[in-house]
C-alpha cells in the first residue's frame, strides 16, 4: 500500500487477466498516448506473464505498471543466467511523486528474489530514474549511417561462396533463429529467444516503419547450410538529382567472417540507395575492420542494458573472470539491505565462489557498480575513476578490474 501526500492510497496487486486492458491503456498514455495496432498489443497480451506483473490501483482506475518477463542472459563465460527482463514500468501523470514508483520497484525486488533469480535487467527510458534502485548502466549499443557511395567494403576471403537468396521473414523464421540461438551463448547480455518471442522480431505493423518498406529478409548459405541472415527495409528518399534512400538495417546476425561480410556487401549494393541506417547494433562488429572510411559511418554510442544484482553472491559466482580474482568487496545497497556487507570472490575462467567474510575489505562499491560492471563491458578502474569505487588494497582494482572484463563487447540483442 502506498498513501501519497494528498492521502489518496493505491492499491499494489498482481495483474489479472480482465484487468489487461486498462492496466495497458494506462501504460500507452503515459507514454504518450499514441495507440498500437490491435496485432501489437494482442502479441503484448500473448506475452504477459501475469503472476509476475503488478498494477497499481486507485479504486478501480489503474495507476501504476509494472511487469518483469522470464529472460535468459548471456554472462561472461558464456553461461545462461535466468534474469528478470523488467519491463512496461508507467505511472499516470495523476499519481506522480507519490510513491507508486518507488512501491512498484519494491514489490518487484522482493518477487524476484522470492522467484531465486539473482539479476534484474532492463533498458530504461529515462536513465536517470532507475540508479536509485540499485540498476547500472552496463551494456551500448550503436547506431549507425553509412555513406554507402563514399564507404566501400573490403570483404573477407570465403565471401564468395556465401549464397543468398530473399525469403519471406515468416517463412524463414526457424532457420533464421537456429541461427540467432547459436550466436546468443558467444556475447554477453545476449538474450536467450524465450517462446513467443521469435514472433516479436517479425512483427510488422505498418504504423512502425516510419515510411520504409515492409519487412525484407536475406538468407545466407554455404553448403546448404544457414550461415547467417539479414531482416531490413527500404526507405525511399527522392528528389529532382535521383534517389538517396537507405536500408534500414532490423536485424543482422551470421556465424562467420565470410558470411557477416557477404550479408554487408549485399546491404551496401542494394540498388537505388545511397545509405545503410542502423540501431541498436553491436560497439563492435566485424564490419567495422571491413569498411574503407569509419569517419563517414556516422557512429553514435548509447546507453542500452542496465543490471541489477538482487542476490549479490548467486549473480557473482553465475558468471566468471577472465584472469584469477581473489578480492573482498564491500558493498553497499540500501533499496536490498540484504546485498549489504562484504563478500569474499575467488574466481577464474574456470568458476568462481562468492560467499559473505569478515575480512578486511579490498573494494567499496554500491550495487549500482557492480551491475554496471557485471557484464564485462564496463571497467572498474573507469568507475574508481569517477569516485564510484574506492580502492582500500592497493593493487586490487587493478586485479578485479580486468579480472571482470570480457573478450567480446556485451551486447543487448534485442528490446523487451
């Protein structure tokens, strides 16, 4: 129960099923209010996972939303972790600063450690809401726009025999996600395709293509094999000199170097088009090395997955580090008083073992840090840099830092 200032009380309950509808209206307007085709929210609805929902009520008009989906994320090492992908988080411009937010996250918290899943994930937003609650800022993503006539593209040796051929993207779907369920244990923050989900990457509202084409799909194969496929559309752009229109780049995914450079070329020659526009790729992807001119690729980083450690020893020892570790790490997080304390981690590419000390401390850091660290995309040296970690041991940030750090850039692979 939550009484705001003007002692108005909400009620904090589980969603029901009958209730979906205005508990989603509700989201919708405070997003702005712009309504969905009846194909988008009926896949939303197919998607609910209503005992791991909550709405919040004043009297019978829905205030509050708040849901966390059953993901499975990638974790250095290559481990699938089991993670609460929280989502579809809105109060009513009625109810604001009254403490529904703030009693949502709490409500949420308490079921996910309940439900013994060691991290909250979720892309926020506004970023500037969610470090209160212990969630850092742990993966980017890139978007990108590629001047297709200055940039060319100098593809690896095997490019060639590398097949293509356009499919219709429902119809190519299982092979597509054979494909996408290889690549997801290989990058950090990559998540595992729960059912239902495959539906989502080929949903194709037409209010959503921002006056692009419908939904286009390549496949690529050698031996008779998928190796790889790209999902994307054309915008058209034309005026009185000829076309400058882009591909936008949906989705792009391949097993090896000679296919990711084979779906790249073709995305740089479709005909009639002057640019390759792309978000929420990779910070770095093989086609970085393969292009003439990084300057004209228009490269622009944003935030793109924050974690959350709800149980602090579990989501230590799930993951492991890429050089021995043996530290001691004092931390602070007051929103889960039970994360608080010291914890002794010993670990290496083999395993790890995190378990509360007495010891003297090495590290002090919050629990925001260590999501933000978690999955090997952020340094802690960077942190203790900004005076978000202390170092009390000379020398074991240094250790841990790198200790922490991953081969391969974490990645968020796609939204929820």
């Amino acid at each position: 129960m939550t009484t705001s200032r003007t002692s108005v009380t909400t009620d904090l309950r589980v969603l029901r099923p009958e209730d979906w509808d205005q508990w989603y209206s509700n989201l919708l307007r405070a997003f702005g209010g712009v309504p969905e085709s009846a194909e988008e929210q009926e896949l939303w609805k197919s998607l609910t996972e209503y005992d791991r929902f909550v709405g919040a009520w004043d009297g019978d008009v829905c205030v509050g939303s708040a849901g966390a989906f059953t993901f499975q994320v990638t974790v250095p090492g290559g481990a699938s972790v089991k993670a609460a992908g929280v989502t579809m988080v809105g109060v009513a411009g009625t109810h604001r600063r009254r403490g529904v937010l703030t009693s949502m996250m709490r409500r949420q918290l308490d079921d996910v450690r309940s439900w013994g899943e060691s991290l909250a994930v979720l892309t926020a937003s506004e970023p500037a809401i969610y470090g209160r609650f212990g969630y850092g800022q742990a993966t980017q993503s890139l978007s990108v726009e590629i001047d297709t006539v200055r940039v060319r593209l100098e593809v690896p040796a095997g490019a060639d025999d590398v097949r293509l051929r356009y499919a219709v993207p429902a119809e190519a779907l299982d092979v597509c996600e054979a494909v996408y369920a290889r690549r997801v244990p290989e990058r950090p923050g990559m998540l595992a395709r729960m059912p239902g989900w495959e539906r989502v990457v080929v949903l194709d509202p037409e209010s959503e293509r921002g006056g692009a084409s419908p939904l286009q799909c390549v496949v690529a194969e050698r031996g008779g094999d998928v190796v790889g496929f790209a999902r994307f559309r054309v915008k058209p752009d034309w005026d009185v000199t000829g076309s400058h229109s882009a591909v936008v780049v949906e989705d792009l995914e391949a097993l090896d170097a000679a296919s990711q450079g084979a779906l790249w070329r073709f995305l740089f020659d479709v005909d009639l088009t002057s640019k390759i526009v792309a978000r929420g790729r990779p910070v770095e992807e093989p086609w970085h090395h393969m292009v003439t001119d990084i300057r004209r690729c228009g490269l622009r980083r944003r935030d793109a997955l924050y974690v959350r450690l709800v149980d602090v020893g579990a989501a230590l020892e799930d993951r492991t580090y890429q050089t021995p570790v043996d530290v001691v790490l004092d931390v602070e997080d007051a929103f889960c008083p039970w994360n608080s304390g010291r914890w002794r981690l010993t670990g290496d590419a083999k395993g790890a073992v995190c378990r509360r000390t007495e010891d003297a401390a090495d590290l002090a850091l919050s629990v925001r840090e260590l999501g933000a660290a978690y999955l090997g995309g952020v340094p802690l040296a960077g942190l203790a840099a900004a005076g978000r970690v202390r170092e009390i041991r000379q020398g074991a940030l240094a250790e841990a830092s790198l200790a922490f750090g991953s081969v391969v850039e974490p990645w968020l692979s796609h939204g929820f």
